[in-house]
C-alpha cells in the first residue's frame, strides 16, 4: 500500500523525508509529486542516475559501430585503385563524429524514459497534482503504516491518505 | 490513468490563461493568413512538381552555375536553424533566467528550419526518388557510398541535427503536454496524454529532465557548430576562388547565429503582436537578444573583412576575378546591400542606445535576415560564375521554379510555426512556473 502526505511547502517536504527515511523507509519508497521541480538539499532525497555514464557508452558504442560500418563499406567494394589507399581518415572522422553524437543524444533519451519510468508498465500509482501543494507518496506495510501516518503529521503534512496498491 | 489536476492560484492560473489562450478557436485573420501560406506553399510543391515532370533543365541551373538559390536556401535555413537549439543550448547551460520564455519559441525555429533547409539537397537532386543514394549503407548492391564527399557529411549532420533538435524540443514540453490533458477533452486529451507519455511529476522524472536537459545542451552544442561547419565544407574542400579558405567554417557558424538570431527576434516580434504575449516576450528580452545580435553583427563584419581583405592583399587573378565581381562588378549592388543590411543598418540601430526600440530592433532583424541571405547567394553564385577557367564563365538566372520554391520555403516556415502555436503552448509554462514560484 501507499500513503500519501500533501504539504504546503518544500521545507515541510523535505523534512518529512528525511523523517521517514530517518524511521527506515528506504528512499526509493519514496517519491515526492509537484507540478514544477522541486529543489532539495542536497543529500535528502538524491537521486543516483548513470545517465551521463551511459550516454558516452551509447556515444561509443555507436560511434565504432558507424565507422566500423564505413570501413566495411568501403572495403567490401572491388574498386581498383591501383594501390592507393582507399579509406580516408579524416573524411570518415567527420561522420563517425556525427554519429557519436547522435548516440549519445539517443542513449541520452533511452536513459531518460528509464530512469524517468515513464513507458514503464508497472509503476507505482500516482496523485494528482496540485499546484499548491507537494504530495508526498510513500509505500509501506500495512503494519508500519499508523505509525508513519503520525510521523508525516508530525512533520508538517496538512492531509494524509491511503491507497491500495492496484497490483 | 493519473491525470495533473487544474487547481491553480493567482499568479499560476494567470500564466495558463495568457500561454493557453491562443490555442482556443480560430481567428478570422488566423485563417485567412494560413489559407495565404498555404497557397504559397501549394505554388512551390507545384513548381517542385514541374522540376521533377520536366526535369531540372526548368531550374536556372546549368553550366557553369550548377549551384543556384537551391545551394543558396539550403545555406540559409540551416543558418536560420542555428536560432533555436544553439541559443537556447547556450542560454540553458549559463543558467541565463530570462530564457524562459525565448527557449521553446526558439527551439521550434530549428526544428522546422532544418526541416525545410534539410529538403533543398533533395529538391537540388532533380532525380529526388534517388535521395536514397546519399544514405550510406553497405554497397552489397554495387552503390559506392562516398564518405569523401561532404554531401554525405551533410546528410548525417542534418540527421544527427535534427534528431537531436526534435528531441530537445519534445522533453520540455512534456510536463506541458501531460497538463494539457488534463486541461482539454475528448480526442485532444488523448492525444496530448498519449505524447506526454505518462507524465506525472514525480521527482524522479523532474530530476531525469533536467539532467537529460543539461546533458542534452551540452552535445548540442557541439552538434550545432558541426553542422554549419560541415555545411561550409560543401565550399572549402573544394579549390574554387573564394571557397578555398581556411576560415569558412567559423564563418559560417557566426554567420548562422547572427542569422538565427534576427529570426528569433522576428518570431518573438509575432508572437508578442498577433498572441498577446507581451507579459512574457518583455522588452528585456528583446533588448538582450538585440546586444546579442550587434555583437554577432561585429563578428560577422571581422570575418567578412578578414576573408576580402586576405583575397585583396594577395592578388592572386583567379581569385580577384570573384572578388571583382562581387565589389564593384556585376554583383556589386547585392554585395553593398549585404554590407548595410548587415553591418550599418543593425550597427547604427542597435549600437546607438537612443535608437535601440523594439521597432528598430524588428526593423535590424529583417535587415540581416535579408543581408545574410544575401550573403549566401554571394558566396555560391559569383564563384561559379567566375570559375578557375575564363572560358568557361557565364551568368547566372534564377527560373520561376527556383523563384517559386524559395518563396514556399518562407511560407512554409510561417505555416509551420502558426499550426505549432495552435497545438502547443508556445512559451514552457513549467519552467516559467519555476519563476513565478521563486517570485
């Protein structure tokens, strides 16, 4: 299940995460909804991404994939060159140029979508938002959920519900 | 299904009335100018359809000018193209908080720019059913990619370009998209539900777009500059008069942000008018692009004077025949008129405080577009004309078909960009939320 806390500024949010997770929520079961973003300390409620790791590694990858593929091309025609050379460096230098960028500018979209979940089937279920207010979403146990309830109170949350998980 | 709610107060709900308003009804004046554009545009694809009946020989083109306003348009929008992603790359990465409101109108200008400068090489073609052969691709099929031919450079630059300019267009807009739905009904909601992919807000998603953003920026930029200087080695790897210089590729990248500013500035001048968006296009933004575009303006004249002067100074007869030309021969009246539309004109206007309005600021705008096209038509045409070998010079005249399509293409983009502006709001409500927020 998820129990969801609406707050009326991000001082309230942010300290109603670091108590949550300061009671062993982990802060991954934790997601913050607001119509614009919405800035924390750093430290309260980071959010690990590899996005620029995996861009230069879709840069790469597509990178000497493309010019492994214009080597190819080049080599696998019987031209006659009378034994000049018939790959140009440089004038492959400039595609496979362009076409490291575009993976990067594709790995970058690809990490985006995931790590954003968006296209993601299951996701968790997700409030509306209102432009006043951050909604906090937590998920947790049946057990433990009265006792978060007080905690989020505590903390500043003008409302608090439950929702069923869906699934 | 989640759906972003509209509770809204003051300042907020202000914002989504001012930007969403112009995407209800239609005008009279709205129609009337789309049906004009569009009969323009029709003209040109009836034109393009003649060359392609006919043949190429309808064109204006034949020897020894066998680049003509095709080569010359192509230049010129993928210049225009600079006005969007490039500036608003720079803008974002130096955190510049007056963007906001410039950025998507600005981003938009790329994306359909390179969609029409992106169709030249194409139109330029004649056969255009074999476009597919500047594809490289590998030749089990005996065609023989040239990947020393900067044509094929150009076509994964602009491929890569746009690409990348349509994305960076499509991710800020789809915290917009996803409020949209929530905003309108039926079939619209779908499909705005359906572009912004699940949106939510969550934090989650809120810090991947502004890192995909920041990172996105960053590669654009670089991309940006490629292009135009791929685009400038169409001339420079050649050893054409004029053509052969060291210095085209930052040339043409100062040339293609000058130009791109001035559109921008044009675009926003609309937008401000016809929207009723003036609370967000402020006179401070038209201001700082304004010394933006001065400064490119004297960018433009110290490359301009540095690639004559270094012809001049060196004499050399092939060469000094273009250069003749262009000063004081048959293309002389374009060159001075290149010279004031993009140096005097935008200096004295712009430069002199007490002149610097946001009607001078227009009128500078159009004069460099003029003088920048200019510009591409005296770089591409006098050097063919006045080729290496006397014998073979000749002149150069632009067909109904050349004159008609160029026309289209200016349609075009006015058409594209009204249609855009009825379907999306075209200032990013949430990143100008942010200001309103921290306000």
């Amino acid at each position: 299940m998820y129990l969801r806390a609406e707050f009326s500024d991000v001082e309230a949010a942010a300290a109603a995460v670091q108590t949550v997770s300061g009671a062993g929520v982990d802060k991954r079961d934790v997601e913050v909804f607001s119509a614009r973003p919405v800035v924390f300390e750093p430290g309260i409620l980071d959010r690990p991404s590899r996005m620029s790791l995996l861009a230069v590694f879709s840069a790469v990858v597509v990178g000497s994939g493309s010019t492994a593929l214009m080597f190819y091309t080049q080599l696998d025609y019987p031209l006659i060159t009378g034994g000049m050379p018939l790959n140009s460096g440089w004038a492959t230098g400039v595609i496979t140029f362009e076409l490291t960028m575009l993976g990067a500018i594709l790995g970058t979209v690809g990490v985006f979508l995931w790590e954003s979940g968006l296209l993601r089937k299951n996701r968790s279920p997700a409030p509306a938002i209102r432009d006043d207010v951050i909604t906090m979403q937590v998920r947790c146990d049946q057990e433990g959920a009265e006792r978060l309830v007080r905690l989020l109170t505590d903390s500043g949350a003008i409302t608090t519900t439950r929702v069923e998980d869906a699934s | 299904m989640t759906t972003l709610a509209t509770t809204l107060n003051g300042p907020h709900r202000r914002v989504r009335e001012d930007v969403l308003h112009p995407l209800e009804g239609l005008s009279f004046w709205y129609l009337a100018s789309a049906a004009f554009f569009s009969a323009l545009v029709v003209w040109a694809l009836f034109a393009w359809g003649c060359q392609i009946f006919l043949g190429i020989g309808v064109a204006g083109i034949r020897r020894p000018v066998f680049w003509g306003l095709y080569i010359v348009n192509f230049v010129f929008w993928i210049g225009i193209s600079h006005a969007g992603t490039l500036i608003s790359a720079i803008l974002r990465l130096t955190d510049a908080g007056w963007r906001k409101p410039v950025t998507r109108a600005a981003e938009a200008i790329t994306v359909f720019a390179l969609m029409i400068g992106g169709m030249f090489p194409l139109i330029h073609l004649g056969r255009v059913w074999l476009f597919y052969w500047l594809i490289p691709y590998p030749n089990d099929r005996l065609l023989w990619p040239n990947f020393r031919s900067p044509l094929v450079w150009d076509m994964t630059a602009i491929f890569t370009y746009i690409t990348g300019s349509v994305l960076y267009l499509y991710l800020p807009l789809i915290p917009d998209l996803a409020e949209m739905a929530s905003r309108s009904q039926g079939w619209k909601s779908r499909v705005y539900r359906l572009l912004s992919i699940g949106w939510t807000g969550s934090d989650r998603q809120w810090h991947s777009l502004e890192r995909a953003m920041k990172l996105m920026a960053a590669m654009i930029l670089a991309v940006a500059v490629s292009v135009h200087s791929v685009v400038s080695y169409d001339f420079s790897m050649s050893i054409a008069p004029m053509w052969h210089s060291t210095i085209f590729a930052p040339y043409f990248v100062a040339g293609a942000i000058f130009s791109g500013i001035a559109a921008l500035i044009l675009v926003m001048f609309a937008l401000r008018k016809f929207l009723n968006l003036g609370r967000y296009l402020r006179p401070v933004h038209f201001h700082n692009l304004s010394k933006l575009l001065l400064l490119m303006c004297l960018v433009w004249l110290y490359f301009s004077a540095s690639e004559h002067l270094t012809v001049w100074y060196g004499n050399e007869h092939i060469e000094m025949a273009v250069f003749n030309a262009r000063v004081h021969g048959e293309y002389a009246p374009y060159f001075w008129l290149m010279v004031a539309c993009n140096f005097l004109i935008p200096f004295i206007l712009l430069g002199i405080r007490r002149l610097r309005t946001l009607g001078t600021i227009a009128v500078s705008s159009v004069a460099v577009l003029i003088g920048m096209w200019l510009e591409r038509f005296l770089i591409v045409i006098p050097t063919l004309s006045y080729s290496a070998l006397p014998a073979a010079w000749g002149p150069y005249e632009a067909s109904w078909v050349e004159l008609s399509i160029t026309a289209g293409t200016f349609a075009a983009m006015a058409l594209f960009y009204m249609i855009f502006a009825k379907i999306f709001p075209i200032i990013a409500i949430w990143e100008y939320d942010e200001d309103v927020s921290a306000s």
